[in-house]
C-alpha cells in the first residue's frame, strides 16, 4: 500500500496516458498493446524505471575508483541496489544505467574523471564521447530531456507532479474527504 502512489504517479505520467506532442497516437496505441502482453515485473519496470549505479563519485581514490569500475564483477548474479528515478540522486562524477522494459540508457555525469573515460569510452574527454555507441546520454546535453523523461519522481515537462507534490495532493484530497 506505501508504494501505491508512487506508482499510481507513474502511470498518470506515462506515454500511455498522457498526451503530448512527442509522443505520436500511433506510438500510444503501440505501447497501449504493449503493456496488455506484459508481465508484472515487466509493467513495474515500464513504469518505474530501474536506475543503476555503475560508478557513483565516493571518497574513494582516484586509482581505486577505476579499478572498482573497470573490474566490476557481479557477485551471485546480484546487481548494484537500484537508486530512487529521481535527478536528485544523480552526481555529477557518477555513470548509471537505466532501463526503462524498452530502452537502455547510460547516463555519464559532467565531472566524470578521465580515467574512467579512457577505459571505459576510449576517450579522455567527456565533449568527445560518441552518443551513438548505445543510448549515451551525457549530462546537460539534448539527449538528456529523454532521459529526464523517465525519472518519474521528478516534475515532469509536460506538466505530471512530482512524486512529493503528487503525495501531498492526495493526502490532501482525503483529508477533505473524511471531513
């Protein structure tokens, strides 16, 4: 019950329901079918993004960082515990991963240290990171209001309510309620 309006946020702000002009009917209609044939564990990632942290920046020393990156090994098949879908919990010197049941996207924070550019992109340089590759979304450029898009906590650009503004809504609509 704690996470149903969480959830009940995600669906209002979804493709599917919501209209807007980046999204085409016929695309709307396609993800309408979609989510008929899905699964639960399918829909609750279609909704609620999982969002990984690859490399997030610590304390850490700069050495010990890349290695920890270069040389990531998933333990018992476990993957890194999945953040809250919020631009809050994103650094500026971190990379994460996001799938949205559709799409993979890889998110490289501004401030991410060359080493780990180097090794992981073949580039030192973060201007030079070829968005191509895979769905690579660098922070503070024009892929990043796709991304932004599936950080269902946030406010969202077409006008969905936060996750904090959508909560306090609904407390507030049953408390008139019972009085």
């Amino acid at each position: 019950m704690k996470l149903l309006p969480v959830y009940l946020n995600c669906v209002m702000k979804s493709d599917v329901l919501l209209p807007g002009a980046d999204v085409s009917l016929d695309d709307r209609a396609y993800l309408r079918q979609l989510i008929g044939c899905m699964d639960v564990a399918d829909t609750h990632v279609f909704f609620y993004p999982r969002l990984l942290p690859v490399v997030r920046q610590q304390t850490q020393s700069h050495k010990d960082l890349v290695t920890a990156c270069c040389t990531m090994k998933l333990e018992s098949g476990s993957l890194p515990v999945a953040l809250r879908d919020s631009e809050e919990r994103l650094s500026k010197g971190g990379i994460y991963l996001m799938e949205t049941g559709l799409h993979l996207f890889l998110w490289v924070g501004a401030s991410v240290q060359q080493e780990l550019l180097l090794n992981i992109f073949g580039t030192p340089s973060f201007s030079q990171i070829d968005p191509n590759m895979l769905m690579v979304v660098k922070q503070e450029d024009r892929t990043e209001l796709i991304f932004k898009h599936f950080l269902v906590e946030d406010k969202s650009a077409s006008g969905g309510a936060s996750y904090v503004d959508f909560l306090c809504h609904m407390h507030k609509e049953i408390r008139q309620l019972l009085s």
